[in-house]
C-alpha cells in the first residue's frame, strides 16, 4: 500500500504545483488589466518565434524596459478580488509566465499586493508576498515558474489582494526588450466567471470576450488587421445606462498628413454570422466626429455607413443593417473604421460592447444616409446640404459644435418625397462642426468646417 500511495502521490503532485488561472494570453482571456506600465507595452504583439514548441501563439506582449525606473514594474489589477493566497506563500501552488529574454540569468518577479495601499515611496507597505524565477536562455521561449521568496509586509493577510506586479531585471537601469505571454496567476473573483460567451456574436467587449481580430500598428501584425493608431484596454470613462462595463477599448488616432487613418477587425470564426444576426452592433464615446463603417469581403468593400458621434463624451448606441446581404452566400470576413476621416488630429476615442444580433440594439440610431452631402465643405457663402427621401418622412437637422451643443436648426419639418438642398449660414465661427441628419427614426452625421 505504500509504494502504491507513493506512485500516486508523485503523479498528482504536478497538478497541484501548477499555476492556478490564466490571468492574460493577449488573445482570448485576459481576467487583469494593466493599471500603471513604467516601460513600453505593446499588449498585442506578433509572437517573435511562433514554432517554439512552448509557445506556438500567434500574439504575445513585447515590453520594453524603461531605463530610467530602476525597478520597473507593470501594475495589473485583477478583474476582482484575490482569493486566499496562502497557497502559494507555503509552496503548494505556483505562478508561472512565458518568457523570451534577450540573455540567461534575467531575474523574473511576481509581487503579490493590495494597490490601494502600495504607493510608490512607501515600501513594503501593501507588498504582501514576492516570487522569482531566472532565465535560462537567449531569445527563446522558456516558460518561468515564480517560486515564493519573501513576504515584505507580514501585517498583510493572505485574502483580499487586488493586483499582480511583474518585474523584468529589477534593480537595474537596462532598455531590454522582453515578450511574454501565457501569464499564470492566483484565482480570483471574477467578474466574467459563470457568463456564457458566443464566439460567433459576442466580438469584443474588453471585458469578458475578444473574438476580433485586432492590433495596434506599432506591432508587426499583418497588414489584414492594420489600424493606424493606438488600441488599449481602458476604465470604462463613463458608467451610465447606456454602458455599464468596467473596461472598454480606448482607440487614439494616428493619421497621415492627409487625415487618414485605419482601424481593421476581423472575426477570429471566419466571417461575420450575419445569417441569423444580421445586425453589428457597437457602442461609441468621444468628441463629436464622423465614422464610416466599411464592411469588406476579401478586401473589397461590400457596404459602408456613414454614422457619427453627435454628443461631446457621451456613450452611444450605433447599429448597422446587414440584413440585405443575407442572401446569395456573401460572406463579410473584416469590418474598416474610419474616425474623423480626413483630419489630421489625434483625438480619442472610446469603443465597446462589439457583437452581432437578431435585432438592432437600438432602432434610434440606424444607419441610413438618403444620400446625405454637403457642398462645398469648409463652408463658403454658396454652400448646401443635399438629401434625398423616397416617402414623405419627418426631417430634422442640426447643426452641433464641437462640444456637443446645437448652435443652429436647419430643417425641423415634415417633408414629401424629393430631392433637396438647404443652404448653411456660412458666418459661423471658424473651427469644426458636425451636421446631425435626423429622418424618421435613422441618423447619420457630417463633419462640416469653417474656415473665413
């Protein structure tokens, strides 16, 4: 009996030494976001060797040290509270992490805290427990298992702890640059634990699902899913009705000196189901701006719309009827944003809540543009706003600034059916407008500007 309770003991002994939950593998699970980076943090990146037997994932995180903080830290706060860590303080559990380092003997650290007591100059408050582990290896993938070292705070108890903090080579001033991915970490209270996700229809809501293909430019992603500017997991700016999430996506602008500038998702599936829910759905926040929408197949336009935001930082719900397209086999493999097209600025802004649905979240905000033009734009004194309706049809347009507030009603009637033009006081203040087109219950937006 004892050599069989021996044999037993060293085959289950593996499975309670490993590491707990996969706090984050850049693609499809992340239960942490990063508070505070010292360094440089790319949290999408092309894996560097992707037929490394120990990490054969398509996407990664690259960071680059900051050779000025000589502890280096990356702050990632948990989606909820910490569960008792007292596991991995005696040894039983550990915390694991792929690595690939530009040389061998490169300490790896894990300090397990609460960070609304751990500041920056008040050390070891709040710093409940430290873990190590070392390279072995020069620009491979090695996976790290951290292994309990030290605890600075003895007064800190073993539940409640909110955040994870990773170090590259504390204590030096280098710029090395590191990849990780497949980061290990203690089981938590999370937030997306027990929600049914469906990878078809639930896209992209920085919370709980990532099924879009997406990355930022300064990675080395294939051009299919380029975007120009700079994409972020972020706090959700404004908790309303509207959006109630913790985390959304934080897109900034990067535009060329023509004003151009790209944001390229695809569904990981494929193509977009649009079979049974025809309807893309997304959420928006920012200043007032146009967004075209082009939906592609194969890298050709199939459809785009003309939306827009119209309240200055305020959550918006934005649909597009892709009903039309559910005949004949058509497939929609990407989707194309355009932000602010055709201006140079760097503005940001807010996304989420990514997904397909059998109905339109909201009928308000449907897409139709009934030809909607403006001409010439920036504004002279000859200047017109032409539309087109099929069906006598309730119009109202607006004219709002770039804070939001309506500086002036063009049309606020009930119209027949026809093709129009209204002219636009062009005497208004120089700087950037947007044309809020309301027709029936569709809305569509222009960014119109004035330059005397």
């Amino acid at each position: 009996m004892k050599n069989i309770f021996t044999f037993l003991f060293f085959i289950t002994t593996p499975f309670f030494m490993s590491s707990q939950v996969l706090w984050d593998d850049f693609e499809q699970n992340r239960v942490g976001y990063y508070e505070f980076v010292h360094g440089g943090m790319t949290t999408r990146y092309a894996n560097p060797d992707v037929n490394n037997s120990v990490n054969t994932s398509p996407i990664c995180a690259q960071y680059v040290r900051n050779p000025g903080e000589l502890w280096d830290v990356l702050v990632i706060v948990g989606n909820g509270p910490i569960d008792d860590v007292s596991s991995y303080v005696d040894g039983t559990k550990t915390m694991s992490v792929d690595v690939y380092s530009p040389a061998p003997g490169i300490p790896v650290q894990i300090t397990l805290e609460d960070s609304s007591l751990a500041g920056p100059t008040n050390y070891p408050v709040g710093r409940h427990s430290i873990y190590l582990g070392v390279t072995t290896t020069t620009n491979q993938w090695e996976t790290i298992n951290l292994t309990f070292d030290s605890q600075p705070d003895a007064a800190m108890s073993d539940v409640g702890l909110t955040s994870v903090i990773l170090l590259f080579n504390g204590g030096t001033n280098t710029g090395d640059i590191y990849y990780f991915d497949n980061l290990y970490g203690p089981e938590l209270s999370n937030q997306c634990d027990g929600l049914t996700v469906n990878p078809t229809q639930d896209l992209a809501n920085w919370d709980c699902h990532w099924n879009l293909g997406m990355c930022p430019s300064a990675s080395a992603c294939a051009s299919y899913d380029y975007m120009s500017g700079w994409l972020n997991q972020a706090y959700n700016p404004e908790t309303n009705t509207i959006n109630s999430s913790k985390y959304c996506g934080e897109y900034t602008r990067n535009p060329d000196a023509n004003g151009e500038d790209v944001f390229i998702a695809y569904p990981l599936n494929g193509s977009f189901d649009i079979g049974s829910t025809p309807y893309f759905n997304m959420k928006v926040y920012g200043p007032p701006t146009s967004i075209y929408v082009s939906f592609q197949n194969n890298g050709t336009e199939v459809v785009g719309f003309n939306q827009g935001i119209w309240q200055n930082n305020t959550w918006q719900q934005i649909n597009f009827d892709l009903t039309p397209f559910q005949s004949g086999g058509m497939s929609l493999d990407r989707v194309v944003l355009f932000f602010d097209q055709g201006m140079v600025n760097w503005d940001t802004y807010y996304i989420d809540d990514i997904g397909l649905s059998a109905a339109p979240v909201s009928t308000s905000e449907l897409d139709v543009n009934y030809g909607l033009s403006v001409y010439p734009n920036p504004l002279t004194n000859n200047s017109v706003i032409s539309f087109s309706i099929d069906q006598p049809s309730f119009v109202k347009m607006e004219l709002l600034d770039i804070q939001g507030k309506i500086v002036s009603t063009l049309v606020n009637n009930n119209l027949d059916s026809n093709n129009y033009s209204v002219k636009i006081d062009s005497k208004l203040p120089n700087g950037i407008y947007m044309l809020k087109a309301s027709i029936n219950e569709s809305v569509t937006t222009k960014k119109i500007s004035v330059n005397n």
